[in-house]
C-alpha cells in the first residue's frame, strides 16, 4: 500500500509538472544525486521549486528550443566554449588577451542571425509566454551567445552588439585606436648634471584622438630621446615627436609625420565623467605579453588626489581594475566605448591589491584646450593661498561667523601670488562664483544619488591663470565680494626642469623633435671643485635617500632642506642653490666628504639663484684682480657652515678637474 501511494504521487507530480512545462534538464537530475547516486527528495523538491521560480510557463523548454535554432551552425559549440573559458579568465586575472577576444569577434556574425530582433519574433510565436518570460528568455540566450551578455561592463561584448549593426565596426575603431609607445629613456644625472645616466627602455600605451594626436602619459616620454610608436596589427613602428607636455597633469601628445602611420587608424572619441560603481574598462600593452589586453572594473572613488608625476593635486579616478606597469597612457572606457580617462598609476602596498588610478576627461580636455590657446601647457591654476578648516565651533565664534556661515580660514598667501594683495591672514573665504565652501574645505561635485563633494581647489585646477574668480570673503564680521586673479603656483623647489625644456608648436621646435631630449637639463656651477646646482624635486628623488641619513644630525640638516620642498617663490627666479658634492683636490682640503648644503651668502652677498652666485664670483674675479690683496672666495651656508678657497688656486684647478671627470664646462651652457 505504501509503495502504490508513493508510485501514485510520483506519477502525479510529473504530470503536473509534464502539464505546466516543467523538465529537469539531464544536467540538472545528474546534479541531484550524491556519490552514492542516491536521489535525496528533499534536494529533488528543492530543485524542481528553484526551477519552477526561475522558468515559469514552460519557459526554460522554450529556452532551449530556441537557443538551439540561434546556435545551428557547426562552429557555435566551439564560440560558447571559448566565451565560457574567457568568463573564467575575466574573474581570474581580470585581463583578457587581443587574440582570444579577436577570435571570439569574429566568430560572432556566425549568429549574427540570432540578434535580438530575431530572438524575440520566435519567442513572440510561444503565445503561453508572458511579456517578463520573453524578456527573461532573450536575456538568458544572448548571455550564452556572447560572453557577459547584457551587461555594461564591455561593451565589445553586451547586447549593444547584437542590436547595433555597427557596433561590431566600434569595437574594432576602439582597438585600432590604440598605440603601444617605444621609448629610449636618457635621464639626467643629478649628481654629475653635466653627464646623463645610463639609458633605459620602456613600453606604455596610448591612443589617437582628432587632428591626428596621440594621447599619453607624461612619464612614458620623460627624457626621451627616441620615442616610437606601433599600431596593433602593425609590424612597423613610426617614429613620433611630442607636441606637448603637461607634467602636472601627467598628459602628452604625440605626433606622427609619416602618413601612412594614418591609414586604417582608429579615432576615440570622449564621454562624460562616469558615475560610481559604473563599469570601465582598461585598454594597452601591460606587462606579461605583446598583445592588447582589456581589463575590466568598476569606478571606485573621484576625488582630488595627488599626481606622482610632478606632485600636483587634481581629480582622479580610482578604480579597481589592475594598471601596471606597461598599461600607462592606455584609454580607460566605458561601456559605449567612450573614453573617460587616461591610466597613469597605482597604489601598490601589500595588503592593497587592483587599486588604479585614472586621469578622468575633464582634466584631459583642460590639457588639451590650454594647448589649443597657448601653444603649450602652462601649468595648474591655483589661488596661492594657505587654508585651514573650520570645522571646530569655538573657532568659528573667534571669527564671528553665524550658525549660518560656513567657509575656510586664511592663514597665509604666496609673496607673488595675485591673492595677496587682495585677501589677508584671518580672512574666511565662504564661497567661489556662487558656490558655497563648507567647514571642512569642500565644494558639491555634481548632483546625483551619490551627492559628491571635492576639496575646493579643483574648482581652480579647471581654469586658467588669465581667469579671475569672484569670491565672497568674511572680514572681521563683515562680509565683502571681492575678485581673485588666479595664478599658476611659483614653486622654490621646481617640481620639473624648467631650463631648455620647450616647445613650439609653430615652428615645431624644441625639445622632443628631430631626435632631442624630451625634457629640461640640470643646471651646475663648479668653482674650486665645489659644484653649486639649483635645487629641483628631481634632484630630491635621486639624492635625498634613507642611507645618506645614517646620524642625527644630518637628518636635521636635509630635513630642513625638504622642508623647502612646498614653499613658493618670494621673488622672480628665486632659487635654492645647493652644494652637491665636492671633488676633491688638493685646493678644497677638508671640504671633501661636504654635500647637500644649501648655500645661504657668498663673499657676504645673499645668493638668490645659480645665475645670481656666477654673476657674483665673475664680479669677485675681476675685483681681485683689482685689489690683490682680498684673494678668498667666501661660501656660508644654512647650517652654519663656512667654506673658504684661494681664488687663484680654484680658478686654476677648474681645467684640470674638468679634464679628470669628463666635464665639458665648469657650468651648464645656460649659465654662459
């Protein structure tokens, strides 16, 4: 009795479910048997409740039906095969190689026929099928034809293709458009500046735009003295030049002379800034092959971050697809394809892992306009003005602002900086063209569901030094409107060489073209084998390390040398003049283990820069030899140092210290 109710039930319950169109694939009935290949019904009902929830009305019996008719020819088992084994990949490495993706592409129009169109006019003859099952259904099938189906993570790849005729001819613009850059690297040497360092090799990526520019990072030309690019399906590389250089905003464009470089090249086109949590794409040459490669992510944060290019603070994205090394000046798109940024660095810790960063468009098309009207790239705007948050309440009754007033705190302006002879110490700055500044330094972003907020010093980083920005500032309770002209920051200690570093579009002149260095030269002055540079933020990086610190009280000396590092100019071409090393001779005796000091007065005169300290020593020279009897040449430096030499016994030691280290001059030709 017992074994014919369960015979009953059984034969009852499949011809309910025989009845609504419910079938458990083999697949499916195989999965539901243990090692042992007993059938627990519990785990039967469970299954057979999931699949009546997920496909209702015979809708995954439709399925199928209709996917076989969407993948009839011979080569579509092998295409599902291969998206499959690519979807894997994606989740693995996040990084897709250029010939498994091209093969997958061009396999695709062999299902051409099952496009969207299509799939939905068969599934519209399955009438049992509610308006969701159909929906569900084409979703469902297009996923299998093609990778990530329906989603927009990539583009290349989501049901865009299988709607746009020509999405397929998008992709291939999107490819095409991108450029692996060849570049011979001859890096001055900070210590020697009369000699460069040994030159290097690397590889990045980069991408064509309109006026048949390319579009990379600053760092990837850096001191170039042969840059090469090649296009993906290209066996030749052409030699490039560069247009211009914004190391601040660590952006470059390229150009190419020979035309056929041209032909059959892709163009990209610019989006919008993406939102958070949208998918983007990564697109180059990293390491780890020679094909393009794609990696896939979602925007993270946007917000002011610092450039490790120059040190300059502006708005990036940060994302967390993998950038490594080879991927900088590689596009960063979305799911339209559209750029919406360009990769230039990481954040490498090892606890951090796929943590990139992303030059976002806007700060791209500010680079390029200020190209467009100045020749050149002149630089970050800013205010020139020290700020401080108010945030406490004890502060802000101190400077009588009401519950109502918000804004930050002037402590301080920039000696050369327009803003000082408008806004004073103890000043509140409450707000820029309109735009209420919050407590804590910040402006609204944009609107959206995410309601972003920047520091405020981005709102500047989008102008340009002839703007001027109206501002409403607090004064000892009073409120007043005033105008500040912007300015472009005048830093002590340049961020970039700046001497023999230019270009002229016009001419096409300068650095970059016909085979001379990218970048500036480091200017010296030797006297005595005492060699005097011009303190830059490069020479910092090469000099300034951990194993030059090994006592205290050198820490405290090079210490107060970096505290330089963020302060501005006080004067025109102000500089800070070191003493970097000293070569030894038998006329600098006891000096010779001296270096990295920052020389304070020579023969009692203050030294405002490289130039002004050989204006000096000429003019000693001369007096000298007018009056025999004062023959020293007196260096006081910021720590209390002093260094004394004969003036006859330098002079005369220069030409042999020359020869002995391969000097061409005792100073650099700017000098001259």
């Amino acid at each position: 009795a017992v074994a014919m109710f369960f015979v009953a039930l059984t034969v009852y319950t499949l011809q309910c479910i025989q009845s609504h169109g419910y079938r458990l694939s083999f697949t499916g009935m195989k999965s539901l048997f243990n090692h042992q290949n007993i059938l627990y019904p519990s785990t039967a009902m469970s299954a057979m409740i999931n699949t009546r929830d997920e496909y209702r009305s015979g809708a995954k019996r439709t399925k199928s039906r209709i996917l076989n008719m969407a993948l009839k020819e011979k080569d579509e088992a092998r295409l599902i095969a291969s998206g499959s084994e690519i979807s894997k990949k994606r989740r693995s490495t996040k990084s897709i190689p250029a010939a498994t993706t091209s093969t997958v592409l061009k396999e695709t129009p062999t299902v051409k026929s099952a496009s969207k169109k299509s799939i939905m006019k068969i599934v519209a003859d399955e009438s049992r099928l509610s308006e969701m099952d159909r929906n569900l259904i084409v979703s469902e099938i297009i996923s299998k034809i093609i990778p990530n189906g329906d989603k927009k993570s990539n583009g290349f790849y989501g049901s865009d293709f299988l709607d746009d005729e020509g999405a397929d001819n998008k992709h291939d613009e999107l490819l095409n458009g991108v450029v692996r850059i060849y570049c011979t690297h001859s890096v001055p040497n900070f210590g020697m500046p009369w000699q460069r360092q040994k030159q290097e090799f690397s590889t990045s990526s980069g991408f064509i735009i309109d006026k048949k520019r390319i579009i990379t990072n600053a760092h990837a030309v850096e001191y170039g003295s042969l840059i090469q690019v090649k296009k993906r399906q290209s066996e030749k590389k052409y030699v490039a030049s560069v247009v211009a250089v914004g190391h601040e905003c660590d952006l470059a464009i390229l150009s190419v002379e020979d035309p056929t470089f041209w032909e059959n090249s892709g163009s990209l086109v610019f989006g919008d800034i993406p939102d958070l949590q949208e998918d983007v794409a990564v697109v180059g040459f990293p390491v780890g092959g020679d094909s393009i490669s794609i990696s896939s992510g979602v925007v993270s944060r946007i917000e002011m971050q610092e450039y490790a290019q120059a040190s300059a603070e502006l708005l990036a994205i940060q994302i967390d697809a993998a950038i490594n090394p080879g991927n900088s000046g590689g596009p960063v798109v979305n799911s339209r394809n559209e750029v919406i940024g360009v990769a230039f660095q990481s954040l490498s810790e090892e606890d951090i892992e796929n943590i990139g960063y992303v030059v976002p468009v806007n700060v791209i098309h500010h680079f390029l306009d200020d190209v467009d009207r100045h020749g050149k790239f002149s630089g970050v705007s800013g205010l020139g003005v020290k700020l401080q948050g108010m945030d406490n309440q004890e502060l802000r009754n101190h400077y009588n602002m009401t519950a109502e007033d918000t804004g930050v705190l002037v402590v301080g302006t920039a000696a050369l900086a327009p803003a000082s002879k408008v806004l004073r110490k103890g000043d509140v700055l409450q707000s820029l063209d309109g735009i209420k500044v919050a407590n804590d330094g910040t402006i609204p972003f944009r609107e959206g569901s995410f309601k972003e907020r920047v520091q405020l010093n981005y709102y500047f980083t989008q102008r340009f030094a002839t703007d001027v920005v109206n501002v409403e500032v607090l004064r000892q309770g009073e409120k007043l409107k005033l105008e500040l002209p912007l300015w472009v920051p005048q830093y002590l200690i340049p961020r970039t060489l700046l001497q023999n570093n230019y270009i002229n579009t016009a001419t096409n002149a300068g650095t970059g073209f016909n085979g001379s260095i990218v970048g500036g030269v480091p200017s010296y002055l030797m006297i005595g084998g005492l060699v005097m540079v011009a303190l830059s933020r490069e020479y910092l990086d090469a000099e300034f390390k951990v194993d030059h610190m090994q006592h205290y009280e050198h820490w405290t000396d090079e210490l107060k040398t970096l505290s330089l590092a963020n302060k501005h100019r006080e004067e025109i071409d102000q500089e800070v003049v070191l003493l970097s090393q000293v070569l030894a001779h038998n006329c600098n005796i006891g000096y010779e283990t001296h270096r990295n000091l920052v020389l304070q007065s020579f023969n009692g005169v203050t030294v405002r820069s490289l130039k002004h300290l050989k204006q000096l020593i000429d003019i000693s020279t001369v007096a000298m030899e007018e009056k025999s009897n004062h023959n020293s040449l007196v260096f006081e430096f910021q720590n209390g140092n002093v260094m004394v030499l004969n003036r006859d016994a330098a002079i005369a030691a220069q030409q042999q210290l020359c020869r002995e280290h391969f000097i061409p001059t005792h100073c650099s030709l700017d000098l001259v």
